[in-house]
C-alpha cells in the first residue's frame, strides 16, 4: 500500500491556488519562514560579502564522540507514525499531517487508509525551501492549535513553507539542556543564547529551566509567535530577551561588549536574510560564526551546539569545524545525526528511523 500521491505541479502563491484549498485561513498563511527562506538567483552572489579569515586556534583538540547519533521518540503532543515513499506522516497535538521527507526511501508500514486519515496534507513544492499550500482532506482547519511539549505550551500553525512551528528532532539537545540547567539551580542563574531561535519553544524550555535567556531571530513575525508562545506557557515572568536581530551583528556586539553566556545553541539556515537585508550563507559564514560565538562563551561553559539542515555535507563536516573552534577549549566534541524513530499509531511501537539533520555539540567533558 502507498501513501496519497502528492502534487508536484509548482504554482506561484496567488489566487490561482485558491480553487483547489478550503476556504480557510491556513492555506495562505504567511508565517515566518524558516530554513532556506528563498531561492536566490545566481547573479546575487556577486553582492554577497566575502567570508571573514578565522585562524587555527593554538593548543589541543578537544576529545571526540563519532558517530553519535541522537534519537527522537516521542515527547507529549508529537511522534512520528509512519514514513515512506518520500513522505512522512506525523502527530501534533490532536491532528494528523503528511509532509515531504526526501529521506524516506522505504515503503510505508501503514496502509494506504491510514495516511488517507490525515487531517492536513502539505502539498506544492517539495524542496525544503520551497513555497507550497495545505490542504485538509476532511475538514477545513482553524489557522493555529495549542501543543504542548516537554511542559511547554506553543502554537502550531499551518505555514507556507511546510513547518508548524517546531522541530521536534531538536528534542534530543532540548532534554540534554532542561537536565545541564536543572542541575545547576541554586546560584546565579546560568545565561543561554539562543541563535536563529525561529518561534522560541527552545528559549522557552531553557527559560523553565531556571536560566536567563537571550533570543535572537531576523523575523519579527517569529519574534512575535515566540512571544505569544511564552504567554501560553505561563512564562511571562521569566528573563528573556525577545531580540528581532541579524544572528552574525548581534553576537560581533556581544563580542565588543565583554558578554558572555553559559549555552550556545544554534541553528542556521542554508541561505537567509538579515532585518536589514544582511546576507547568510552557510558554507561561508559559519567558521566565522562559530569563532564568535567561541569568544563568548565563558571558560566554564556548559555546552556550544550546532544543527545543521538541508546541506549536502558529511556530518564529518561540521564535526571537524567544531574540533577545530573548540582546539584549546578542553572537553569533547560529539557530533553525528539526529534521528526520528517512528513510533506507529500509538507511539508506543518502535520503527524505523529517519534521520533529519547534522550536528555537532562541544560539551566540557
């Protein structure tokens, strides 16, 4: 049995696509992007600024863990239930949604009625950057819904670009984060910075956790769900810094400044564009990145994590960036792929997994 085919045809956002979505909100909704957030024509390049020389740090290479793989199960309002013939079928909250997942080169476990049970199916443009439009098979479906994972209340929301509002692999450094902070309460609250911090759900677990958090992100639309996410949460009295920002200006300030913080987390995309139209490119920005945000780290750190999506990279790569970073730093660099496992109807029943992205993660031991 096979999954609903999906619709390859590409459209251009407009009102073309109305004839074939419910009358409802989430089709068009314009959400923050995330990832990738457009292609860029090649004649744009030219325009973009050379990447920054970052010289060998003096002094040993940190330890190392390779491949290490962290797993995703399920955690309160989501699990992955079945994948397949290049598409993925999930649970958040209260509603089943099929997505593109181009890993997913094996057959479905599930019969085909399973998938065609979905409440939301997103269709359109396949690549990870690409624009596209839901629809919903069974009923139309209000623009946002509650979810709750690892004790944090947040929006899902039906975005053009095919995400909900979360990244539920990111679990893994979620967990190890709330355990590293929880472990440390009782003195002065420990700082986290959170980098390309989309709509917040990470700087809320860490905000939970007892530390102070500073949260940085170009779109002020993402900055604004964040902020509704933590009112959801109850946490309105916690200290966090909402930051509408470009990721690179913002941590060469904190640099100038003398800041520094306990946790770096950070997740870039491909390609992206600043407030002001600063360019990102992660193959040539992000040796530069990672030096700075180096520089403000505190000699007692408690942790430097990277994720990286939709690159045609080795996670070999953005491993050996890190070992060299973090040369003369101590600790130990663990680095690999995160993964979901399927978890079936129940999430109970554990499948096969599927992995999402790279990573790399410098620890002190």
């Amino acid at each position: 049995m096979t999954p609903p085919k999906q619709d390859k045809t590409r459209r251009k956002p407009g009102k073309g696509d109305r004839r074939n979505a419910p009358s409802s909100k989430p089709a068009r909704s314009q959400a923050p992007r995330r990832r990738d957030e457009a292609r860029e024509p090649a004649e744009r390049k030219s325009r973009q600024p050379e990447p920054q020389w970052v010289a060998m740090k003096p002094g040993e290479r940190p330890a190392e863990r390779i491949p290490h793989i962290l797993e995703s199960v399920s955690a309160d309002g989501f699990h992955l239930i079945d994948s397949g013939h290049g598409l993925k079928l999930e649970q958040y909250g209260d509603y089943r949604i099929v997505r593109p997942e181009a890993q997913a080169l094996w057959p479905p476990l599930l019969e085909q009625k399973v998938w065609a049970n979905a409440d939301a199916v997103f269709t359109g443009d396949t690549d990870e950057e690409g624009m596209g439009r839901w629809m919903f098979p069974k009923a139309a479906l209000g623009e946002t819904w509650p979810l709750r994972i690892m004790d944090i209340d947040f929006l899902g929301r039906f975005t053009a670009f095919r995400h909900v509002g979360v990244f539920p692999e990111q679990l893994a450094h979620w967990q190890w984060m709330r355990d590293v902070l929880e472990a440390r309460r009782g003195g002065d609250r420990p700082k986290v910075l959170n980098l390309f911090g989309y709509t917040g759900v990470a700087s809320l677990v860490a905000a939970a956790a007892g530390a102070e958090v500073t949260h940085v992100d170009a779109s002020k639309k993402a900055i604004g769900w964040a902020r509704e996410n933590q009112a959801l949460s109850g946490l309105n009295d916690r200290p966090i810094r909402w930051i509408c920002d470009d990721a690179m200006k913002f941590i060469e300030r904190e640099e100038r400044r003398g800041n520094h913080y306990d946790i770096i987390l950070t997740d870039p995309p491909k390609f992206g564009r600043g407030p002001n139209g600063e360019v990102w490119q992660l193959f040539e920005h992000l040796p530069r990145m990672l030096d700075l945000c180096r520089a403000i780290l505190k000699p007692d750190a408690l942790g430097l994590v990277l994720t990286a999506y939709s690159i045609r990279a080795s996670f070999y790569s953005v491993h050996e960036l890190m070992m060299e970073t973090m040369r003369g730093f101590g600790g130990v660099v663990e680095s690999g792929e995160l993964v979901i496992r399927e978890g079936g109807l129940s999430g109970t029943e554990p499948g096969r997994a599927l992995s999402t992205s790279l990573y790399a993660r410098w620890l002190p031991q």
